[in-house]
C-alpha cells in the first residue's frame, strides 16, 4: 500500500520569501515520486519527478525537490517565491505494481506582496 | 490538439440522471486513468486503462461507476443514478505507457443537484 501525507493545507510566504512544502510518503518498495501544480480552473501540470536517479530534482519555474529514503520525505523548495507560484500543490507517489498516482490532499500556496 | 482534451468542462444534472463523461488522450499514449477530485481534497484514483489488457477497476466506488475504452483511443467515464456524493471535479491522465509521466486533462466539473 501507498499513502502520501502533506503537512499544511494551507502556506502562505511573502514574495521573494523560502517556499517549501512539504511531503511524506509511505511505500513499501521504492517510490516514483511526483510533484503536481494546479492553477485556479486549470488541470494538473506536472513540476518534477523523482525516478530512482538524483535524490535532488530540479523542475520548472524554479522549484526543486529532495528525496530522502531515511525520512520518506519529498519537500518541494523554491528560493524565491513569484506572485505567479500562487496556486495548489499535489504531491503524489506511485510503486511496485501501482501504476496509478495516490496524492496528497494538497497545499494551496498563497504568496502575499 | 497536443494535449488530454475532455468534455463537457461542465456538467449540471439532477439526481438520479446519468451522464456520461469523455476524455480525449494524447496520440500514441497507451496508458489512460480517470482520477476524482472532490471540493478541497487531492485526487482519489478510479479506473486505468493499458492497451487492451482488462482495465483495473479497483478504485471505482460503487457499480453505478464504469469505464470504457477501445484500443488507445477515446475513453468514456459513465455515472448512473447519481447521487450529490458523485459532485466532484473529474479528471482524465494519460502516458506513453503505465511507467511513465502521466499528463492531465482540464476536467469536467460534475454538479448533482
């Protein structure tokens, strides 16, 4: 079984401010590990991924996420927050046989000026 | 178009009306899943589809749920009776194969009154 488990519904970070995320999962083999940003009345856009290769992922718009086995972590960082990062974030696992994603609840990032 | 096309965008039906709800993959992706996406929560999985492998169903709620798709092409997602429980935003992935990224459709938004 997989279950992932997000810490915060809700974050907020002023512009320019450390936005991190953040991301727990549990898998009984190892994981494909994903990030998942949903914009107001938009679907879902895929960020970054984590596959089994670095531990540390780089994504689009600036956001990168590290794997950490000893701590069934996944946390999504960005140095620099952008009014434009508002949104939803996803993250979400899936292994073994498991082709389909198991997500999060997710976390609805506001960013304040 | 290049990406996972769905319609309606906008369902509003009664209870205990059935509708039908359609998803568009990207050319030559094999791989197709409807996800569930109620007010506020992450996704919840219901129904993958591979090839013409026999689908997995495991994550269909109730039997009023059900799936259909031929080969690689279109696939319908089909509510009967629906109940206000069913109001939820739903949405179509698709990917090359079962391993790979999964990229999502806008969705359609079911309202049940």
């Amino acid at each position: 079984a997989q279950s992932v488990t997000q810490l915060g519904s809700h974050v907020s970070v002023s512009e320019g401010a450390l936005v991190l995320l953040r991301c727990n999962y549990s898998s009984s083999v190892p994981p494909y590990l994903f990030w998942y940003v949903q914009y107001p009345n938009q679907g879902l856009q895929l960020l970054l991924k984590y596959t089994s290769a670095a531990t540390l992922v780089k994504g689009i718009n600036g956001f990168e996420a590290e794997f950490k086995k000893s701590e069934t972590s996944f946390h999504l960082t960005k140095p620099s927050a952008h009014m434009s990062d508002a949104a939803e974030y996803f993250c979400a696992v899936s292994s073994g046989s498991a082709r389909q994603l198991t997500f999060g609840s997710g976390t609805q990032l506001t960013v304040l000026p | 178009g290049a990406g996972v096309s769905q319609s309606p965008s906008n369902k509003v039906t009664e209870k205990g009306k059935d509708v039908e709800l359609r998803c568009d993959p990207i050319s030559g992706h094999t791989a197709l899943y409807w996800y569930r996406q109620r007010l506020g929560q992450g996704l919840e999985f219901l129904i993958y589809f591979q090839g013409n492998s026999a689908p997995d169903k495991s994550g269909l709620p109730s039997d009023r749920f059900s799936a259909e798709r031929t080969g690689e092409s279109v696939s319908t997602l089909t509510i009967q009776r629906t109940q206000q429980e069913d109001s939820a935003v739903y949405l179509c992935a698709t990917s090359i194969s079962g391993a790979d990224t999964q990229y999502f459709g806008p969705g359609t938004r079911l309202t049940v009154l």
